[in-house]
C-alpha cells in the first residue's frame, strides 16, 4: 500500500494561500498593489475590525471583464507576464498570479468591477475559492474588492491574528508605504468609519509625507537627488536632529516597490553615523530606480525582500545619496560631495 499521496486540491490551495496570506494586511497589500497596477489615479481602503471581518479596496483602474473574471481567481493567471523573458524586466508591483487565488481560498470575496470601454459592469462572489455568482450589473468604472472573514475556513491561522487594532495597525502601515511610493495616486484610509489618512494624489512627494507623518516631520526633511552608475536616487531623508526614537520611518521604494533591505538600511544608518544621539534612529523616504534586470522581486511570495546583482555598489549609492544631503544641510554655503 502507497504512503505516499498528492494532496487534494482544497488542502493544497491553503497551504499556497498561507505563503502568501498571512493577515488582514497581506490582503490589503496584494489588492492595492492590483488597484496600482490597473492605472488607478484615486484608490480608497476601508476596514472594519482590524480587517478581520471586512475589508473593501475600491480602484478608478482599468477593470476586469466578466470573461476574465473567474481566471483571474486562478493560480498563476496573470495579465502581467506571459513569457519567461518578462521576468528580467518587471516594472508591474504583481505579477505571480497568486493573490486572488490565494484570498478567495481563505475568506468570501465580493467583486464589483467595470472596464471604462463596456456598458456593464460584472458582480462576481467567491468563497473558499468556491465561485457562488458571475453576473452583470451597473457599477462605476474601476474594481471595488470586498472581502470579508478572512480565515473563516482556517481556523488555526484565525487563532494567530493580534487584537483587531494591532491588525488595524499593520494595515495603516502598509496603506501608509504604499502612499508614500504612489504620490501621484490619492489614497483615502478608512478604519472603523474613521478617515486616517487621506492623501491629494498631486504628485508631490512632499504632500504624501506631510499628510501621513505630519508637518514636523516633513519640515525636517532633507531634500535627495542622487545619480550614480545607473541608479537614481531621490526622495527625502531628515536633518539629525529630527531623527526618530525608533526605525519604522525608514522607506525604501525600488522601482516603485516598497522594499525591505539590509544593504539599504545599514547605507542609510551609515550615513549618519556620529551624527545621531544614541536610541534616535533615522528616517528617510527614498525612490531608487535602477534597471529592472540588476535586481530580483521574485525572492519570496510577497515581494518584498528583494535581491540585487550588486549589494555592495547599492549599498554605496544610498550611503553617498544620504551623506552628500546631510553636508549640504551641514555646510550650505560650501563645496559638498559630488556625484
Ligand atoms: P498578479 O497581480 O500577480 O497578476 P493577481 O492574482 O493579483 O495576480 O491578479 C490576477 C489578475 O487579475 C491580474 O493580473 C489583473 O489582470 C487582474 N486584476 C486584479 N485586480 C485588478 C484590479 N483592481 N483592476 C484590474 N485588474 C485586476
Ligand atoms: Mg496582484
């Protein structure tokens, strides 16, 4: 008798959800970065309980015809990527073909989408990957998820969720980063029917800044405008002074990408070495845009550590882009480091 079994589709379907899903906030991440992808100009997030039990992302984006609708919900279907080639040079946040596999198998997903060029739009639900309704309806243009009872059908994963305002807090987080490297985008946050943030979309890195940190921390800014070997670095990083008690302003976007890396924290903690009292940490929001092929998003299911083919001329580049601001700011009037 065979010991050994394929696991069933359903039990399979989990165990790949739970790579990529692990919060309210992993949800909240992969339909933003979906609404980000689709073109939006105005993305609005809401959420009820921490996410735990509703969540709704609405997007003015391209959206999704009732044809494609239910491929969409498939594992590796993506619109994304076609070839093995497209993986050298992805400028698109998503591109797995994961996402909406993964939270329709673990909570009840209502979909109400409309492409700008078509009469109707399609209301589509589907829980625990169990498709319930696909039909036409009036909607606006763009895509509003809603998706409710996350972990409904897992209940050892549901067991690991914090207290719904910690989860509400990891969401505003993300919400917060993925403000930060979308300025041109408006974003609205909403928790329990409050605003939190909401942000003009104009553009400006400045206004992002000041409307999800504050005045204080965007009048401490120190202004960075970078190039070397290929890479552009600009953004914001803050006067010594102002550092902060802890590391979490500390926001490295990548091609647009919210990322988490050491090369680039150690550069930046560099940078300021003997310049901060001991316990302040400090804060930057800074854009690097280097050619798709130098760096590798396809490390792990959510995307955001990321490799590079070069750490050590990365780490570099934030290192000089962050000292040359803190000179300048130091000795205005005189010669600073140059590029
Ligand atoms: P990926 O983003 O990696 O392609 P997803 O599972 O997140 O995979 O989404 C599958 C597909 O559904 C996307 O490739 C895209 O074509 C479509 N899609 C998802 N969300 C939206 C949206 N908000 N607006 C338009 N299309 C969307
Ligand atoms: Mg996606």
């Amino acid at each position: 008798m065979s010991e050994i079994k394929v696991l069933s589709k359903e039990v399979s379907e989990l165990i790949a959800a739970g790579e990529v899903i692990d919060r309210p906030a992993s949800i909240i991440k992969e339909l933003l970065e979906n609404a980000i992808d689709a073109g939006a100009n105005v993305i609005t997030v809401e959420i009820k309980n921490g996410g735990r039990t509703y969540i709704r992302v609405t997007d003015n984006g391209k959206g999704i015809s009732k044809e494609d609708l239910p491929t969409a919900f498939l594992r590796h279907a993506t619109s994304k990527i076609s070839v093995k080639n497209d993986l050298d040079s992805i400028m698109t946040l998503g591109f797995r073909g994961e996402a909406l596999a993964s939270i329709c198998a673990v909570s009840k997903v209502d979909v109400l989408t409309k492409r700008p060029e078509e009469d109707y739009g399609t209301h589509y639900v589907i829980e625990g990957a169990v498709e319930k309704t696909c039909e036409e309806c009036g909607c606006p243009d763009g895509t509003t998820f809603v998706v409710r009872d996350i972990f409904y059908n897992v209940p050892a994963r549901l067991k690991f969720l914090k207290k719904d305002v910690s989860e509400g807090n990891f969401a505003a987080d993300l919400v917060t980063k993925l403000t930060l490297s979308h300025p041109e985008i408006s974003f609205k946050f909403i928790r329990d029917n409050k605003v939190e943030i909401l942000t003009a979309g104009d553009g400006k890195i400045y206004s992002a800044v000041y409307s999800v940190y504050g005045r204080d921390f965007a009048n401490s800014m120190l202004e960075v405008d970078y190039t070397w070997q290929g890479m552009h670095i600009t953004g914001f990083t803050v006067k010594p002074l102002s550092a902060k008690p802890n590391r979490r302003f500390q926001n490295f976007f990548v091609n647009k990408r919210y990322v988490k890396s050491r090369a680039c924290a150690a550069a930046l903690e560099e940078a300021y070495r003997n310049l901060l009292m001991t316990g302040k940490f400090p804060a930057c929001v800074l854009y690097i845009d280097i050619p798709p092929n130098t760096i590798d998003v396809n490390v792990h299911p959510t995307k955001i550590e990321v490799r590079f083919s070069d750490e050590k001329l990365m780490h570099e580049a934030v290192f000089f882009a962050v000292k040359n601001s803190l000179m300048k700011n130091d000795r205005p009037n005189e010669m600073h480091l140059e590029n």
